[in-house]
C-alpha cells in the first residue's frame, strides 16, 4: 500500500508531500508467519554476541518518542509499546539519503517539491504500530529490525484525534493507500518526529 496525496487531504501540503515521498504502507500483515518470538528489551548499547541482536523498547507517547536512543548498531530491533490512554500511534523509520545531514525538523520544513526529490522511492525500513493503553505492538512492516547503517527519519503519520478502533479496524481493510479515517493533521505536525543513526 502506497500513499498518494489525494489520500492524504485535510492534512498540511508540505506533510502530505513529504508522505508520498515516503510509499509509506501502513497496512496490518495478517501473515502470522512474519511473526517472530517477542525479544527482551535491553539497553542500546548493550551488545553481546552469545544473546543476538539488540533489542531497543521504544514508548510511544503523544507525541513523540521515548526511550529512543540517537545511535544504535546496525541489525538493532525496536519494539514499541504505545503509553497514551487515546491515541494510536506508529513509528516509522525511513533510511535517508547518503550524505543528507540536514534535521528531522529541517527536511519536514522543505517544500513540497524539495521533499519529494529528497525521499522519491524511499519505503519505510520498519512500520510499528500499536494501540493506546500498552496493546501488542503490531509490526506493519517488518519486525523493526534495522539492518542498513545510516541516518533514519522516525516519525508518526496517524491523524490527531483518530478513533483508535476505526483506525486499526480500517487498516486491516486498506488497499492501496493509508486507512481513511477522520481525524486532524498528522502526528508529525505535532512535533512526532526523531532521528536515529544506525551504525
């Protein structure tokens, strides 16, 4: 599932540009084969090769991220777990270009042109999505493994306000583009946004 910007009105140009940019799918996988064992959160910098990859817990609040560290190895797992009582939220991390140091709050700034030349064809490494009250997080595209080194945009497209049934209800159901449910601007208006380097 692709977004498109007519999928995206009654949200900001600038952001439902930057989205398209993105292809972010943001559809459930009903596919339980994908499925792996939940792993134990540890530290960021906490690697030993006798227990495997790292695993990072990352808590999703309105409206950020905490618990999300600037750097971590690559082949790092993130795992989400959402602390709000009302809204849904994911966290989705785009590899950006080599060479591309401007901010997270920079390249959200760009125009609409600017960040669809930046981010054209570039797919979410991970989508995470989780509801509100500490619900099972949901992996919707990938397992939140971060395999790729370099610079990642982590950020959050659901729509301020969404009603959390029919936001996980219409997401199960979507075809092509994001759920379609009512709602305000996205999340990364309200600031829903973060870097992390993979090294």
């Amino acid at each position: 599932m692709k977004l498109t910007l007519n999928k995206w009105q009654g949200r900001t140009a600038a952001t439902a540009a930057f989205a398209l940019a993105l292809a972010v799918p943001i559809g459930c996988s009903s596919d339980s084969s994908d499925e792996a064992e939940p792993a134990q959160p540890v530290a960021a910098d906490e690697t030993n090769a006798d227990v495997g990859p790292t695993t990072v817990e990352v808590t999703l609040v309105d409206y950020g991220f905490e618990g999300l560290p600037d750097e971590v190895p690559a082949g790092t797992k993130l795992t989400v777990v959402n602390a709000s009582d009302i809204e849904v939220h994911e966290l989705v991390a785009i590899l950006l270009p080599d060479g591309e140091e401007r901010s997270a709050q920079e390249l959200l700034a760009l125009p609409e042109d600017e960040q669809t030349a930046l981010l054209a064809g570039r797919a979410p490494a991970t989508v995470l999505l989780a509801e509100p009250g500490g619900a099972p997080m949901i992996p919707a595209v990938g397992d939140g493994t971060l395999i790729e080194p370099g610079r990642y945009l982590i950020t959050c497209f659901i729509p301020v306000g969404a009603d959390p049934a029919e936001f996980m209800a219409a997401a199960a159901e979507s075809q092509g583009g994001p759920p379609q449910v009512d709602g305000g601007p996205p999340h990364v208006t309200q600031g829903m946004y973060a870097e992390l380097r993979v090294t």
